[in-house]
C-alpha cells in the first residue's frame, strides 16, 4: 500500500495500526466472555487504542514543534491507558495474563517510541513528571 501521508511512513504509527488489529479479536472475545462486568474497560480500550493512533497522526502533521511535541504525549499517555485496561480485564478475570503479554509488549515499544518522539519536538529535553503533593507524609522508623 502507498503511503500518502507523513504519519504513515512512521513506526509507531505502523506499530500502533499492528496493537488496533490484535486487540480487536481481543475485545470480541472478551465480549462473548464477560459481556456485562467488562463493558466499561471494553469500551475505553478501544477508544483510548483508536485515540494513541491518532494523536500519533494529528501531531506529526504540526508543524509547532512543541504543538507535536503535546499530541505525541497525549498518545503516550493513550497507550498507557490500554495498558492499564489490559490489566482491568485480568484483573476482572475476563482473559489471562499470558493473553494480554503481546499487545503489552507493543504498548511498551510504542510508550518508548513515543517519549522520544516527545523529546525530539519538545523544548525540554527530559520527559519526566510534574512533582506532586499527595498529602502523604513519611513515618519515623521505630
């Protein structure tokens, strides 16, 4: 197939197509499994999936690069989202974990993909997270 848009030719978006076509069956059968107590997860994996990969294309046609730098991190953060549905729906006892293994493994390479891509359209060259104050504080060891 050509590719007629710049998004196309990148990997991760390429990646990110591959992670859509496995999980599909994913969520069929997950549905035909445990319909009711999974609806929500269901349903947010395959918005949070289709969301990663357009994030992906929306961003690489940007030409601001801290305006791509900001879509790239939203689909990072897209492709943390399936992971962690991934693990609702094990945890739920809808599939194992040895089911989910290779579309983590992918979500993992596409995290990776994704943070560089950030880092190279991104002012700051670092991409960690802002500190925060969870209201917790430490206890004296006895």
């Amino acid at each position: 197939m050509d590719t007629l848009f710049a998004h196309e030719k990148l990997d991760v978006y390429q990646l990110e197509l591959a992670f859509i076509r496995w999980v599909t069956p994913v969520l069929e059968e997950v549905e035909k499994k445990a319909r009711a107590r999974t609806r929500e997860v269901r349903g947010q994996l395959d918005r949070a999936s289709v969301s990663m990969l357009l994030n992906t294309a929306e961003g690489n046609g940007k030409r601001q690069r801290q305006v791509r730098a900001k879509f790239f991190d939203d689909a990072r953060g897209s492709a943390t989202e399936c992971a962690a549905c991934l693990d609702a729906l094990v945890a739920k006892g809808a599939c194992s974990g040895e089911r989910i293994r290779e579309g983590k493994e992918m979500l993992a390479r596409i995290s990776q993909m994704l943070t560089k891509l950030v880092q190279l359209y991104s002012d700051d060259p670092t991409v960690r997270e802002d500190e925060q104050d969870y209201g917790v504080k430490p206890t004296e060891p006895s």
